[in-house]
C-alpha cells in the first residue's frame, strides 16, 4: 500500500490486530529488514512497517531532508493510518527519526536497535582530512574544471553507504548524521530498550551508554561481539526481549 504526502508515494504493509506497533529501518535498509520477526509480534499487534522516503517501494523525498522532515512525514502517516500511541521498534536511521517522534507524540514504549542519534565525536584527524578534501574539490572544480577526476575522487571517500547513496540522498545523509540528538532524549519518559551489539562501528556501544543515561527510563541489552545489525545475529535474543518488553 501507499500513502501519498505531499506527493511522494510512501509504502507501507499491514500485518496483524491489536495495539500499534511501527517498524523503521535504518538506513540502506528497507522494511524488509523485519521481516523474520512480524509473525510473531502480528500475533499481539497491527504491525505497521514502511520504507522510507529514498529507501525501498518509497519515492525519493522532493528535498534534502533531514531527521525532522522525516519525522513530520512520519506524523502525516500515523494519522492517515490512525496510529494511536504505538510501541516503536527501530534501527538505526529509524532510531534518528523515532527519538524526534517520541519527543513529541504520544508512544507506549519504544526499543532503540544499534540506533543513530548521537553525533560521533571528531578527531583533529578527520578535520584535517575535511579541510584537505575540501580544498581538493575546489582545486578540481574551479581552477582544473575537471568534473569526471572530482567524481572518481568522491568514489574514493566515505562510507558505503554514502558511495551507494544517489546524489539526493547523498545530501540527506550528510544532513542527517549531524543532527545530534542528544537534548531530546530527557524528554523522552516512556519505557526504553537499547538492544545493542559490543563489536558495532557505525553507532559504538558508548552511544548506547549515554543514551542510557540521558533517558529517563532505559536499559541497556548487548550482544557479545554483535555488529551494527546485532538483532539480525542473535535473533532468539533479539525476539525475546521484545516479546516481554511488548507485553
């Protein structure tokens, strides 16, 4: 199914009855990351996944958005499908755009899976590398006007997700893993868990932590040697946390 905001297509799937649970995925992702696990919580609840805008069966959004454009999306959804005060279970990305959502609008409970939100810390190292990356481009482009050698260098740079992002999205991403979100979190007094594996690089188990601490009721879950996609590596785990966290 579709729901259509302000022109961009938004897909969505339905499974199950009962109190609203909403799924979003992180980024790269789309909602069929879940997959493994909506059987088992359609049997308690009307599931609610989606793709976001740029991901999956979803359009691109019309703008570079960031975290609050996708959350206002978010809104507009909820109240088109009559969410009522959903529990939320999110990845990554999806963690971005459920914290600014659980800021503002009514949630039952909400698990945090290796989620983004808190801007990583930079080394003088990485600021020269931006400095010298920066004047590399302007070099390229206004002094040599050579756009085909400024591409294959900007191949050579970032994450992969960035080098498989389209331009668009290129620029959502670099909008949106620099807003912090870290003021938000005190505001946010429903019951929280942080499902997190030791062994993740894209959001360190110290994000975790101090989300731990900025959340007025949180606890903390981890999967030994777990990556960024620890719910995927230990699913028994993954499923019986939420079953007892959902009930």
């Amino acid at each position: 199914m579709f729901f259509d905001y302000n022109g961009t297509r938004v897909f969505y799937e339905v499974s199950g009855e009962g109190p609203d649970l909403l799924l979003l995925h992180g980024w790269g992702c789309t909602h069929t990351i879940f997959d493994a696990f909506v059987g088992d919580f359609a049997a308690h609840h009307r599931v609610i996944a989606l793709d976001f805008p740029g991901f999956g069966e979803s359009d691109e959004p019309p703008t570079v958005w960031g975290v609050y454009e996708y959350e206002e999306m978010l809104e507009a959804f909820c109240a088109s499908v009559g969410v009522v005060k959903p529990s939320i279970i999110c990845h990554s990305f999806g963690g971005r755009v459920a914290i600014v959502f659980a800021s503002k609008c009514e949630v039952s409970r909400m698990m945090l899976v290796d989620a983004a939100g808190i801007k990583p810390k930079r080394s003088f190292g990485y600021y020269c590398k931006v400095y010298k990356y920066k004047l590399a481009k302007w070099w390229i482009l206004k002094v040599l006007r050579d756009t085909e050698k400024f591409e294959k260098m900007r191949a050579g740079k970032g994450s992969a997700d960035y080098a498989a992002a389209s331009p668009k999205m290129k620029a959502v991403l670099s909008k949106t893993v620099n807003q912090d979100l870290r003021k938000l979190l005190p505001s946010i007094s429903i019951p929280v868990i942080l499902f997190w594996g030791t062994a993740d690089t894209a959001t360190p188990l110290s994000d975790a932590q101090l989300m731990a601490k900025l959340l007025p009721d949180a606890g903390l879950i981890t999967v030994k040697g777990g990556t960024h996609f620890s719910f995927l590596e230990d699913p028994g785990l993954f499923k019986s946390v939420a079953a007892n966290f959902l009930k």
